[in-house]
C-alpha cells in the first residue's frame, strides 16, 4: 500500500496525527523554555539632572554613556527577573576578567560589591516575576578604578548556580574614566 492508495478518511487522519505531533513538540519546547530562570543584568550610571524650571537638582539612572563623568559618579547594576518563576538573587558585582570564554567556575575571579551604597538592598533578594532591583557600588574615586579592571562586566548570580553577565554603554565609559588625584 502507498501514498497513492490512501482514501480520504485515512488522509484526514494521517494529516491530524501529524499535526497533534508537531503541536506536542512545540508545547514541550515552550514548557521547558518558560518555567526557567531569566535574569537581566544591566550596569546604569546614577547621573545628575538639573531641572530647567526650578533649578532643582533630580537624580536618575541611565545605561547610556555620558560625556561629563566626574569622579562622583556612582555605578549600579540594575538585575530584573524577565521569567515567570521566581528566583533568588545572592552576589551582584564585577568580574574583573570580562567575559567567561568557557564555564569553569574555579577559574573565574568575580569581586562581589560587599553591600549596598544606598541601604536599599539587602541580599539575598527573592525575585517575584518581572520585577527588579538595582544595587549600588559602595566606592567612587580612585577606589573604583582599583575595583573597575579594563574589561570588567557586572553580574548576578542566583542561589541554584546560574550567573548571568551583563555589560552597557555607562560601564564601558566608567572605565574608560580614571581619575587624576
């Protein structure tokens, strides 16, 4: 019997248990891509706004670099759940060394910031889904240069072992910038 035999009640079914098959794979795919863990990890600048109505002075932060770096200027980096399950965020820092080339976690030296330069945030933090926080670096001046190599890249890595790294624009500026005292 070949394809030719095939009458239309068996090419309907052919044709549906393909379909039911194809389907199958794909929810597998998606099940398995969905229920892990996403993290985003941004490096931001706190910068300075003057506000042109009042004059008041407003912070913000910002991922892009900027042209008028000083030596007070304060780096962040910025972590935002991007999954649906939760997750525990316990080291946010810089790896000295840039970007891993292969996973060997004996090899890579990684200088967590020892706290936070703001008091908001306290690790570990538990992540609900698409939310975040940002963590301030606790130095500025020349001990930021000390702690910023050229190649740094920030990162978060979370209690079941997944580290994620993340480099912008502000970071790839900061260390650029040394300071002269």
């Amino acid at each position: 019997m070949g394809w030719t035999d095939l009458d239309i009640g068996r090419a309907v079914t052919l044709g549906i248990a393909l379909l039911g098959a194809v389907l199958g794979v794909i929810n597998t795919c998606w099940a398995l891509w969905r229920d892990r863990v996403r993290i985003k990890v941004t490096p931001v600048l706190m910068t300075r706004v003057q506000d042109g109505i009042n004059g008041q002075e407003m912070v913000g932060l910002t991922r892009y670099a900027r042209d008028n770096l000083d030596a007070d200027s304060v780096i962040g980096v910025q972590v935002v759940n991007l999954g649906v399950v939760e997750c525990t965020v316990v080291a946010v820092g810089i790896n000295p060394d840039g970007w891993p080339r292969r996973w060997n976690p004996r090899r890579r030296r990684v200088s967590a910031f020892p706290g936070d330069a703001m008091s908001q945030v306290r690790l570990p933090v538990r992540l609900a889904p698409r939310s975040g926080f940002t963590i301030w670096c606790p130095f500025n001046g020349k001990a930021l240069d000390a702690f910023l190599p050229p190649r740094s890249v920030c990162f978060a890595s979370t209690a079941c072992g997944i580290v994620v790294f993340g480099n912008s624009p502000a970071l790839r500026a900061r260390v650029a910038f040394r300071v002269d005292e």
